[in-house]
C-alpha cells in the first residue's frame, strides 16, 4: 500500500486519466484506481472528492447529474480540453521527476 | 445503510448545511454504499465491510478546507436537544394525545347520550318522568360527560412547558435522530391504519341516521346518537394516532416543524392573534349594537376562510422569496 503523502501530487493526474476514456462517476473511478494499482493504492473517499471541487473550479472536469439504473442520483465527471492539457503538462512533468529521482536510487 | 448515514452524519455535524455540503454528502454517501454492497457481494461480513468503508473514508477537514468552508463556530452552533428530553417529550405526546382523544371521545359521547335521552323522552319511553325534566336529564348527561372532558384537555396540555425547547430550532445527534425515525417508522403502518378505519366510520356514521329515518321519524334521534358515538370514536383516532405523529414530525423536525415552516408559523401566530380579536370585535358590536345574532355568527367561517387564503399566500410568498 502507497502513503498518500508521496502520491499526493498526482491524485488529479490519476482521475483525469480515468476520465480519458469518457465520463464516470465516484465510486467507479475510485474502484478502478485500486483495481489498476493492483490493491496497492485506495484513494480515500474525501480525497477523491477534494480533488473533484479542484479540478471543477480549475475548470479541468464538468459534472452533470444523471438518475443511475437503480434510480439512484449521481453525479458524472468529464474531462474538459482545458483538462486534458492539464493532463498532458503533468504527465511530462512526471517523466522528468522520474528521470530525476531515479538518479538518486539505486540498491543499497 | 443506517450505519453509514449515522457515520456520516456525525462527520458533518461540525459544518455548516449549505445546499453545496448536503450534495456533496449525499454523493459520499452514495459512493459508500455502493463500496458497501460490493465488499458483502465478495463475501465480507457486513462489520467487516463497514469498516473497510469507514477506514477509506479519509478526513473531513481535508475535503472542508478545499471547498473553503469554515466549520460552524460554537456559538453559532444551534442548541443540542438532550436525550431525556426528546424521551421524555416522546412520552408527553403520548399522554396528551390519549387524553385528548379521550376528550374529545367524551364531548361527542356526551351528545350522543343527550340525543338518545332526548329521543327517549319525546316517545315517553322515561316512565314517570315529566317531559321537562327529560329535557332537563338529557342536559344534564350532556354537561357529566363534557367536563370531565375539559379536565382532560386541561390535562393534556399540562407538562407542556418543559418542553419549549422544541419550539425554536434545534439540532439531533445523529444517533437520536436515528433512532427516532426508526421508532416513526415503526409506528406509521399503525398510524396509517387508523386514518383508514377513522375514514371508513365517519363515512359510514351517517347511515345510522338514514336507518333511524325509514324505522321512523322518533327514530332518528336513536340513529343520530350511533352516529355521534361512532364519530366519538373517529375522534378519538384522529387526535390520538394524529397526535403522535405530529409529536415526531416535532422531534424531526419536518412536515410542519421544519425551521423555516417555524419562522413562518411564528409570524402567521402574530398575525392571528389580530385577526381573530377583530372578528370576535366585530361579531360582539353587531349582536349587541344591532342585535343580528341570527346571521353574526358567520363572521367566524368567513374569518377562517379569509386567513387561510392570507396564510397560503404567505407561504407561497416566502417559497419564492426562498427560490430567489
């Protein structure tokens, strides 16, 4: 399991790449996170949520409400184009502070 | 998922309700729900699963401050109702609603009772009494069963004081408030069936009289009495059963005691309270200035019509003053 602390940076990254493939909502992004990780990362519940006010007053995702098969109210996320940019600057920004750390590692 | 909603409840307990904060708990909700039922469809039991929930919750503060909201100051916070008082008023309410129905069991008892002993007295069937005195014995029973009957109205009101916390806002713990909407819904089916038994008697009641009618003209009195007696009982039903459900709707704090229908009903009290003493005003100056006591009388209906018409308007004002 992943400290939160060290991932902290990249929760948004992590929902908006969920978000790539068309909209969806709470818990299915918050199931295929942990299903992706393989178990070793669960994004705790007021995570998921803080990130979504974020990125929503970022303007990076919209929401819109829909009734869910059981009739359920919920609310659905989708990656906007300012979003996606978003996406793309922190995915570069990743490689470099991959190649950076990785300078820094090896087996002691 | 009680649990869950008692969980989250308390959570959210230290913030302030904006329509925002109360979307965003329904979703959570939601969400953990549907985590809830997954992990018990893999096979968990369901404390276990309550826990995984509840352990990838996370924290509240984090979510709070990035929405940018301030938790509630102590100050502003609104009075906690105390656990023996919601109990105790819980049992006031019962009390007063019995006596109440009871009351007004014993008011219609009373004119069912003075009906048939006056229809007794018309066909002569008292004996050796005089027709007068009749008359006078069917008051009489009438005027037995009437003050015991105000006795206990007094009664149901008493004890009434301890209570007036109830009448401003307040907020549940969430552990109180869940208990009494399970104690409400356990008792709504009752509730329900005595409005249909109620509702079914008083449309039936006046068939007494109907068959008092084709038996014979001296035998409506005798039909009418069964009628009043059965109404008795609708009373009773309605007052009683009626009573209580509008003791937790209190508790609760919804149907007519949510905090704006209070503000609402505060202000409609005032106004009342005017109203009313004009039309008692003016229903005195014309019976004893103008001695039209035959057609005053109507003042009261045409009042009451009146300010129900100003009362919807008020409300509907304040629903669009709400929505602006």
């Amino acid at each position: 399991m992943i400290s939160s602390d060290v991932i902290r940076g990249y929760n948004d990254t992590i929902i908006l790449y969920m978000l790539l493939d068309g909209e969806s909502y709470g818990y299915e992004i918050s199931k295929n996170i942990r299903r992706l990780s393989e178990d070793k990362y669960v994004m705790k519940e007021t995570t998921l949520y803080s990130a979504f006010a974020r990125l929503e007053k970022n303007g990076y995702i919209s929401s819109l409400h829909k009734d869910g098969e059981t009739g359920k109210r919920r609310t659905y996320y989708r990656i906007t184009p300012d979003g996606l940019a978003y996406y793309r600057d922190k995915c570069r920004e990743w490689q470099i502070t991959q190649e950076v750390v990785d300078k820094f590692i090896k087996e002691a | 998922m009680d649990v869950l909603k008692t969980y989250l409840d308390s959570l959210f307990a230290a913030w302030p309700r904006t329509a925002q904060v109360d979307d965003l708990k329904r979703e959570m909700l939601g969400t953990m729900e549907e985590k809830y039922e997954e992990l018990k469809r893999e096979g968990r039991s369901e404390h276990e699963s309550i826990g995984i929930v509840i352990s990838e919750f996370g924290s509240i503060d984090e979510l709070m401050e990035e929405l940018g909201i301030e938790p509630i100051g102590e100050e502003e916070r609104l009075p906690a109702l105390p656990e023996n008082v919601a109990a105790g008023y819980e049992g006031f309410v019962r009390r007063s609603a019995l006596l109440q129905g009871l009351g007004w069991m014993l008011v219609l008892l009373g004119l069912a009772a003075m009906m048939l002993i006056a229809g007794l007295n018309e066909q002569g069937a008292l004996g050796s009494l005089s027709a007068d005195s009749g008359y006078l014995l069917a008051a009489v029973a009438l005027f037995l069963l009437v003050v015991p009957a105000v006795g206990l109205f007094i009664g149901s009101a008493s004890g009434r004081e301890a209570y007036r916390m109830l009448d401003e806002e307040f907020e549940l713990s969430p552990g109180l408030k869940a208990d009494l909407e399970r104690k409400w819904a356990a008792f709504r089916p009752a509730r329900s069936r005595s409005v249909i038994v109620a509702a079914c008697l008083g449309v039936l009641s006046p068939v007494a009289v109907l068959i008092g009618a084709l038996r014979g003209e001296g035998e409506i009195p005798y039909g009418a009495a069964i009628m009043l007696a059965l109404l008795g009982l609708v009373a009773f039903l309605f007052a009683y059963y009626g009573g209580i459900h509008q003791g937790y709707q209190k508790l609760l704090q919804t149907g007519e005691f949510t905090p704006e229908k209070k503000a609402e009903n505060r202000a409609l009290q005032g106004i009342s309270a005017i109203v009313w003493s004009i039309a008692l005003v003016v229903y005195f100056i014309s019976g004893f200035v103008y001695q039209r006591w035959d057609v005053n009388w109507a003042v009261f209906p045409v009042t009451a019509v009146l300010f129900g018409a100003i009362g919807g308007m008020y409300t509907m004002q304040c629903k669009s003053k709400g929505k602006a």
